[in-house]
C-alpha cells in the first residue's frame, strides 16, 4: 500500500490573515515547499453528509487571477463528474457555465482596459 501526502504551511499576518502560502505533496515532480497565492480544499464529511471548505489566498492574489482560479475549478469538477459517474448532462451544464464565467470575465476585463 502507498501513502501519499499533501502538506500546507500558511503564515499569517497579525489579523490571521494568509501571508504566505506554501505547499508540498508526495507526489509532486520538484522536491519541496513551493508558493502559491490561493487554495481551495474540499472535504465530504461522512458524519454531516456536508462538504467541508477550506478556502485561503493572499493579498497578493489579483481579483482577475482569484476569478480564473474559481472557473479551472469549475472546469475540473465538471471532468471529475464525468469521469467518477458518467453524468454527461451535469458535465455539460457545468462546462457551459464555465464558458459563460470566461466571457464575463473577459468583457469585464476589456471595459477596464477602455478605461
């Protein structure tokens, strides 16, 4: 049996905000801690039947790049969902909204270019 690891170190600023956020897995092709601006964990709570949410990111996060972040999220759950129960509907119903989601984001992103 292999066991794979994932490690998250975050440091905070003195409202326990996220400062710094690093990460490391097992599994990951270059050997330690590497930066990363946000993350997103979720969790299925057995007990609960609820998903537990861990959302983090730092002030160096852009709005635009937090925006992309949440739509590749968007467009992974739309392929997991495909691949673990073969619901092509609700696949594509996810899919189109990322779509949607990426257009929005461009419009808003040329009318601040205009400006």
């Amino acid at each position: 049996m292999k066991i794979s690891e994932i490690k998250f170190q975050i440091e905070l600023d003195e409202q326990n905000l996220p400062k710094t956020i690093q990460w490391d897995a097992t599994d990951k092709e270059s050997e330690g801690l590497e930066s990363t601006k946000s993350i997103n964990v979720n969790v299925w709570d057995n007990l609960n039947h609820a998903t537990l949410r861990i959302d983090l990111w730092t002030e160096e996060m852009s709005v635009v790049e937090m925006k992309r972040f949440y739509i590749d999220i968007l467009g992974g759950m739309a392929q997991t969902i495909l691949n673990s129960t073969g619901d092509e509907f609700m696949a594509e119903e996810i899919k189109e909204l990322c779509d949607r989601l990426v257009l929005h984001v461009n419009e808003e992103n040329k009318k601040k270019l205009l400006t």
